[in-house]
C-alpha cells in the first residue's frame, strides 16, 4: 500500500514539475514573441533585439541590440562641403562661388546605434511596450551620444520621443544615406499619439506632439514660447497582408510671434496634407511613394527643416509674419533579385513657393535628389551596400548647382 502511496506521489509531483516547466516555457517564448515584433523604424536602422533577458516571474522581458555602421563616401565633380559622410543634403548645396576642393573623401561610423525594449503585462497597462535608443551623432563636435527614441507604450497610446505621425517610414525607399530623399518627411518628435484598428484593414491615428518653429525673423518681429501642440490625423488602408498600404495624413500648427510693430502677439497658422504608401507590383518589385503638400511645414521636411521656412516676414505689413506655400515628395522603386540582394532607384523633390511680399535672390526655391543602390546580406545580420547619390539646388534667383557623391555601406546588426 506504501509503495502505491509513493508511486502516486510521484507521479502527480512529476506531472507538476512538468507542468510548471511547459508554463514557463510557455510564458518565456510569449514573452520574446512581443520582444520580437517590429518597432517603427527607417530602413538604416535595426528593429528587433538581439538580446534578451526575462525576469524570474516571467512578467517582463528586456531585449538590446543595435548596428555598427560604417559609412564611406567620396564627393566629385561639385561638392556639399562640410557635411558627414552619413548625411547628403541638397539644402546645403553652396551656389555661387565655386569651392576650392573638387573632392571629397570621408568615413563616419557615428549613425550606429544602441537600443533598449522592454515589454510586459499588467492589469492595467495590459501589453505594453518601452523603447530608448541613441546614436552617436550629437554635440559640437557630431561624436557625442544623441538620443533618438525614448517612449512607451501601450492600450493604443504612445507617449515620449518617437518618429511623428505624420512620417510614414514604411512608404520611404531604401538608401544607404542617412538623411534620405530630401523631400521625405521625417522627424522625431515629442507627442502623445492614440492609434486605434478598424477591422482588419483600416488604421487611425491622432497625435498631438511638440512645436518646434523654425522661422526668419526680422527686425520687425521676435520669437516666442509656442502655447499649443502641433496635431497630426492620420488614416491608412492596408491590404496584401500589410505588405500594401496607402495613408492619407493632415498637419495643422498655430505658431505664435511678436509683432514689434503693433506691440501685440500674433499666432500664424500652418497646414499640410500628405498622401503616402507603397504597393508591390509583383512579388519582387515594390514602389514607394509620398506628396506633400501646404504652408508652414517645413520644418517636417528633411530638405526645408534646414531653411527657417515654418515663418517668414510679410513685407507688405511690417510686424506680420507668412507661411510660404511649399510642396515635397519622392517616388521610388525597389527590386528583389533574391532573398540576399535587391536594389532600388528614387527621385525626390522639394520646391518653395515665393510670394511678391517676399523674395530673396538666395533663397532656395527647389531642392532634387537622386538615389540608386544595390544592397547584398552577406549574412543574416551583416549587409553590405553601394549607393550613387546626385543633388540640385536652385535658387530664387534661377542661380544652382548640383553635386554628387558615392557612398558605400558596411552594417553589423546585434
């Protein structure tokens, strides 16, 4: 009888041990499955960790990874001066007297990148999600730690430091540049956003995130402090299994100076639509697309946001700013040879509208990009690629020059 006791024993005790260990295991591979899914993220950066650690209680998960990224380039012909290897900027394009150097070799590893996710589960939170990430692109001297992302989220809201809501990183082409098609918009940006799913296909998005103006002021007016948030409404339609998508975002921004001349503060107000998405035209080849288009933006523009544009001064009525109206966009396409090699071509335009109460012979009117590369996955995480870069900045006055530049990629992603 004491023999069958112990047998039974031992047996229900088995089953529990078994059990616990088929929970946890259970429990850790839910846990690294959410680790695992895809953060929002340009092309050059990686998105999911390559180590992770689960707490005791099997609660939560922490995951860090990141890339080492070096970038080589060389400048001929025409040149932009002073900018990093990791950057190709029209905006920047000096007209005018030509530079003394007509070449240009440079290196720069400082777009590698560290990242920390956290995910877990509580009552209240539910799933929810922590992100920071940094690069080393920060300070006078462009070496210094920077940081990039810092957010978390969860129940459908996203709160910190994240890519705006008005940027669709999953519509823009691949490229070896960091700052990419200079009609791109493409900002990090302080918000609290709420994404909410209608069904399978349908995806929408409020966003209420932190002004930052970027204006040229004159002797008539000054800057102030911003006293509202800029908001961004988004709706985006996907199918194919969200390999497609087409996404229609607005902007609208009050923008707040002084009036020196009437000794009176005064609010400006900015607006832009923007149409975006990509499509596969057959499994290896896709097209990627985004028009943009209002007053007052700029600064949510990677060509503009380096031109002061959100404001400009209404000669008409001495004291009174203006938003110039502007547009930007790209098109481009990406072909797949095989899993470890695909390509892609992309032209980008941005162009600045005068007004006949302001006009500067200098000032940029339009800006175009020209982007063609090959990428090869030597391995799963190390990728090498070549780009050929060409840049044209016209001025107000018709005065432009282009130039151009050769890039070439070594990435490790951990």
């Amino acid at each position: 009888m004491k023999r069958l006791i112990f047998t039974l024993a031992a047996i229900v005790s088995g089953m529990t041990v078994s059990a616990q260990v088929a929970n946890t295991t259970q429990s850790h591979q839910v846990l690294e499955n959410k680790l695992m899914q895809s953060i929002e993220h340009r092309f050059s950066e990686p998105s999911t960790p390559r180590f992770v650690f689960v707490d005791r209680q099997m609660k939560y998960a922490l995951g860090m990874g990141g890339s080492i990224r070096l970038t080589s380039s060389f400048g001929f012909g025409k040149i932009i001066p002073q900018t990093p290897a990791y950057s190709f900027i029209p905006a920047q394009i000096q007209t005018g007297d030509i530079p003394l150097t007509k070449s240009q070799y440079l290196m720069s590893a400082n777009t590698s990148q560290i990242f920390f996710k956290l995910v877990g589960h509580n009552p209240i939170l539910r799933d929810f999600t922590t992100f920071i990430s940094m690069n080393f692109t920060g300070g006078r001297s462009g070496n210094a730690p920077q940081l990039r992302q810092a957010y978390v989220a969860f129940r459908g809201i996203t709160a910190g430091r994240a890519w705006s809501a008005f940027n669709d990183l999953a519509a823009v082409t691949p490229t070896i540049d960091f700052q990419g098609p200079n009609g791109a918009s493409q900002l990090l940006n302080y918000q609290i956003r709420y994404t909410m799913n209608l069904g399978q296909r349908w995806q929408l998005a409020v966003s209420a995130e932190m002004p930052s103006i970027e204006a040229r002021y004159s002797d008539n007016s000054q800057q102030l402090d911003q006293s509202i948030p800029d908001f961004v409404l988004f709706g985006q339609y996907h199918w194919n299994q969200g390999r497609n998508h087409i996404r229609l975002s607005g902007l609208m921004r009050n923008m707040n100076y002084h009036d020196n001349i009437a000794d009176k503060n005064r609010i400006n107000t900015g607006w832009a639509i923007q149409l975006s998405g990509l499509a596969n035209i057959t499994p290896a080849l896709t097209a990627f697309w985004q028009a943009t288009y209002g007053k007052g933006f700029s600064s949510y523009i990677n060509d503009l946001s380096m031109l002061n544009l959100d404001m400009v001064p209404n000669n008409n009525t001495p004291g009174k700013m203006q938003s110039l109206k502007s547009w930007a966009g790209y098109a481009g396409l990406k072909m797949e040879f095989s899993p470890r090699v695909f390509c892609s071509v992309t032209y980008s335009q941005a162009k600045v509208y005068s007004e006949d109460s302001f006009f500067v012979d200098e000032m940029y009117k339009t800006g175009q990009y020209i982007a063609a590369n090959i990428f090869w996955n030597l391995t799963e995480n190390c990728h090498l690629g070549a780009e050929y870069l060409m840049g044209k900045r016209t001025n107000m006055n018709k005065d432009d020059r282009s130039a151009n530049r050769v890039n070439i990629l070594v990435q490790y992603n951990f």
